[in-house]
C-alpha cells in the first residue's frame, strides 16, 4: 500500500500531505465506539433452600466450610500426601499450563484493538527499462539503467466500530478465568481422589489385618477338631469343614493384596510418580482415617460461590455471548485506515538523488469502507451457530448447578447414615465374636457339632467386614461430600500454577516474559463475567 501523493498546490499552502483525511479518520475514530450482540447476564439457576439433612447434630449449616477439610481427619500422612499432589500431580500441571496459554492468548486478543498489519519496509531494486518501450518518455539523457531505493512503514488499522475487537477480549477475558476455574476444579479433584484412594488403602490394610487374626482363630479351631477326631469325638467331617472355612479365608488375603496393590499404584500416579514410589509414605498406624464429630457445611447457595466447575460454567458461557457480538459485527460495515509513509528515490531521477531528503517523500493514507453484504446469509447464520452454542452453556450451567447439588446431598445422606450404620455393626461384631467364643467352648466340651462353630465364625468374618466398610464408608463419604462443596482450592491461591523447574524449561526455549510467573489483571481482581450479575 504504496503510493506518490501528487497534492502539490496543498504542500505549497503548508498544509500536511494527508490533512484532508483527517476529518473523516475524526470522525470514524469518534464513532468507534458502540459494541453490538448481547451483554451477559449469570444465569438464574434453582437450588434447594436448606440441605435434606438440616437439623442433624453431626451438621452444620452456620460455620464456614473448612478450605484444608482433609486436616480435619487427623491424619499425618494424608497431609503429606496432598501437598505432594500439589507439587506433582501431572494433569494439575496441565491445567496450570492452560493459563499460561490463556494469559498470552488473552495478550493475542487485546492487541487486535491496535492497528492490525505494521510493516516496515526497505527494498532496493535495479531496474532496466526495454529501448522499445513506447512508456518511456524521449528525454535526452535518460538512463534506462538505474536503481531504485523505498524506505517506509506500512500499517492497517481496523477500527472497532461494532466493538468486534472488544468483544474478543471479553471473551478472552473470561476465558482465561475459566482456565483458573479449571485449574481450581482440579485442585479440588486431585484433593479428593488423593483422600478417597488413601482411605481405600487403609481400608483394605485392616481388612487384610481381620481376615490375618480370623486365620489365626480358625487355625486354632481345626486344631481341635483334629483333636477331637483322633480321639474319636467326632467324624472327618468336622476336619473337613473347618479346613475349608480356613483356606477360603486365607484366599481371600491375596484378593485384598491385588486391591492393595493397585491402590497403591493409583496413588502413586496421582503423586506424579513411578510405581512403587509410595510405600515409605504409607508408614504409620494403619487404620482408617476417623471423621470429626461435626461436618460444617455451609448453606445450599454457597455453592454457586465455592465450587470452581460452577463458575467456569458461567465464564465459559460468558466468552461465548462476546462471542456473538463477534459474528454480528460482521454483518455491518468495517471502517479501516489504510496508511503508508517512506523515501523512495533513483539515481535515474538526478545525479544527485538523496533518499533521505524531503524530496523523496511518499505517503498514501484514508479510509477504507467495506460491507461484504452478499455474503449476509452466511454470516447471519455464524451470529446463530453463536447463539446455539451460546444456549448449549446456558442450560448447561444449570445443569451443573443442579448436578452439584445432587452430589453434595447424596454426600451427605451417605455419611450420616452410615455412621447410623456403624453404631449397629460395632454391636454385630461385638456378638459375632462372643458367638464364636461361646461356640469353641461348648464344641471342645462336646456340646455342639462343629456346624455351630463354622456359623458363628462365618457371621463373624461378615460382621467384620461390613464394619469395616462402614468405617470407610463416613471417611469416603466425608471426602465426596467436601469435594462435592467445591473445598480445597483456596489453599492454592497466591501459589504458582507452574513449577519452577517447567518455568526454566519454557524460558530456555521461548522469550515469555512475565507471563507464565505473573497473573493478568482479571485473575488478580477475581473478576465476575462480564454484564450485570
């Protein structure tokens, strides 16, 4: 976009070379500055008013809900475990690196509201010119041999007329605070899942550890029926059965090992470490981790504040009304300045051409208009794939909604009543084993058949078991629960979202200035989507 301004008879009134552009760039810069498509509202989503189990001791709807809710187990080494997630969890990195992406897309977007093409330019060109050529002008000396030399600047600037350009950023924006919001959401699920499979580690521990005394129990009991049948006080029979009821009890501690096992390996990989890697965190008292006496809770509308997924919810729909403001504006009229300033000068012009004096001046500036208005059906039907998509998120925030308010109360049901069931099942036990020793004394005296023995230690092995998935049952359902309120990513707040050792790995490679260690503005501000809330 070159050009020789010929507005000789202007440049000898003094005027500057493009000062009659100047009142329509005015008014097309004072024009630029409405945005068209529609301005976001949150969306009304409907949650219950108080919780299915309020008015329960164990909950509580009136103290805040606890952000390090996995401290309230007690536990030493399920802290460790978390704050070495934190440092090492890789899909965490992931989500942290999807900021860093965003701010510098976000970086892409606001620069789209300044002149969109600068170019600098510097050529030179020898050129020929053809003796036969009927273009060249008859004048004596003229030198169809010569060089031709450009220095100058190019640039084209749309102007955000319709704000397209501020739409963007405003879907940029939100974007970028979804990605915090995801980044949060993991947090909270890393959190989650490092509890819940450490639960199910010592869950399987003391299962191991029962099923290891009832061998012992149960080796005992065929002692005596052994005992019993060389003396002739009973028939094979009674070795028969109790030799049974003993090796299916000790196949059932290989099964466990393989949960053991695998558990292990899930713990690991959430660490962000190779197999095997955990076992001398796993030291320590192996019993299930005891929930605390009282649950704080929080009220049903907190979680539209505290869960991460439901405000990425909203920002993802938020990006994309701006986004319907993008495709409509380019229904209408797109006003552009096109401009370009250089020297350009030949030795063919005079002996004494200079390129750098005012003589060799070039400039080309105005407006541009352009309205592709035959393409009006295409585009009208992009602002409505917009808006379809943009109601896709809409009632997919009110479904996540309702969802969160779904898990959240089957948490809740799930923990109370299991601690209802764990009050039976320690009173089951409790009589299972009295059973079982009442019935190895009446059978070494004689007074019952070996049958009342296998049942009893039978009933025993079951109650066992299911107070022991009772146990786990309030430590599991505890941790769905507080996942399930969205706790657990505020401890992150102010830390980096990318490790230092990946950040010296990304600046050895690429100039990124403060953008992978320094949040934007929004993310400092913890701004709310854009429109009225």
């Amino acid at each position: 976009m070159r050009g020789t301004c010929n507005n000789k008879q202007g440049m000898r009134q003094g005027l500057p070379p493009f000062a009659g552009a100047l009142p329509l760039l005015g008014v097309l810069s004072a024009l630029a500055g409405c945005s068209v498509g529609p301005k976001f509202k949150k969306p009304e989503a409907t949650v219950p008013h108080e919780w299915s189990t309020q008015g329960d001791p164990r909950i509580s709807t009136q103290a805040a809900t606890e952000t390090a809710w996995w401290k309230t187990f007690g536990d030493p080494t399920l802290d460790r475990l978390v704050e070495l997630a934190y440092q090492q969890n890789l899909p965490l990195q992931i989500a942290g690196l999807r900021i860093v992406e965003a701010r510098a897309q976000l970086g892409v977007l606001t620069g789209q509201q300044y002149p969109q093409v600068q170019v600098a330019v510097a050529s030179g060109n020898a050129v020929g010119v053809s003796e036969n050529s009927p273009n060249v002008p008859d004048i004596p000396g003229f030198d169809r041999r010569y060089l031709d030399y450009q220095v100058g600047f190019d640039a084209v600037w749309e102007l955000d007329f319709w704000g397209k350009y501020r739409r963007g950023v405003e879907a940029g924006t939100a974007g970028l605070l979804a990605s915090v919001a995801d980044y949060e959401s993991g947090v909270v699920s890393l959190t989650a899942e490092v509890a819940r499979t450490y639960v199910a580690i010592r869950t399987v521990e003391v299962l191991i550890a029962q099923a290891e005394e009832n061998v012992r129990i149960q080796e005992e009991g065929l002692k005596i029926a052994e005992s019993r049948f060389r003396n002739g006080a009973t028939s094979e029979l009674d070795v028969a059965q109790a030799s049974t009821l003993l090796e299916s009890t000790r196949a059932s501690i290989p099964r466990l090992q393989v949960g053991l096992e695998q558990s292990h390996n899930a713990l690991s990989t959430l660490l962000g470490q190779p197999t095997g890697a955990v076992e001398a965190l796993l030291a320590g008292p192996k019993q299930i981790p005891v929930a605390p006496a009282t649950v704080a809770v929080g009220m049903p509308a907190e979680i539209l504040r505290r869960r991460p997924d439901v405000r990425s919810a909203e920002l993802i729909a938020a990006a994309q009304c701006a986004r319907i403001g993008i495709a409509e504006a380019e229904l209408y009229p797109s006003f552009t300045i096109v401009g370009s300033i250089g020297l350009e000068a030949s030795n063919a012009a005079s002996a004494s051409a200079n390129l750098f004096s005012l003589n060799s001046l070039v400039y080309s500036i105005g407006p541009r208009i352009v309205w592709p208005f035959l393409n009006y059906g295409r585009l009208k039907n992009g602002v409505r794939v917009e808006d379809a998509r943009f109601q896709q998120l809409l009632v997919n925030y009110r479904n996540t909604v309702l969802r969160a308010a779904q898990e959240v109360t089957d948490a809740l049901s799930g923990f109370v009543y299991a601690q209802q069931a764990l009050t039976f099942e320690q009173a089951a036990v409790k009589s299972a084993e009295r059973a079982v020793e009442l019935s190895m004394v009446q059978y070494r005296e004689g007074a019952v058949d070996y049958q009342r023995v296998l049942d009893a230690q039978r009933s025993l092995l079951e109650q066992q078991y299911n107070l022991v998935q009772a146990s786990s049952s309030i430590a599991t359902n505890l941790v769905a629960l507080y996942k399930a309120l969205g706790g657990g990513w505020e401890v992150r707040q102010g830390q980096p979202v990318v490790p230092e050792t990946i950040k010296k790995e990304m600046e050895a490679r690429t100039d990124w200035g403060d953008v992978v260690s320094k949040p934007r503005k929004p993310e400092a501000e913890k701004s709310q989507p854009q429109g009225k809330q």
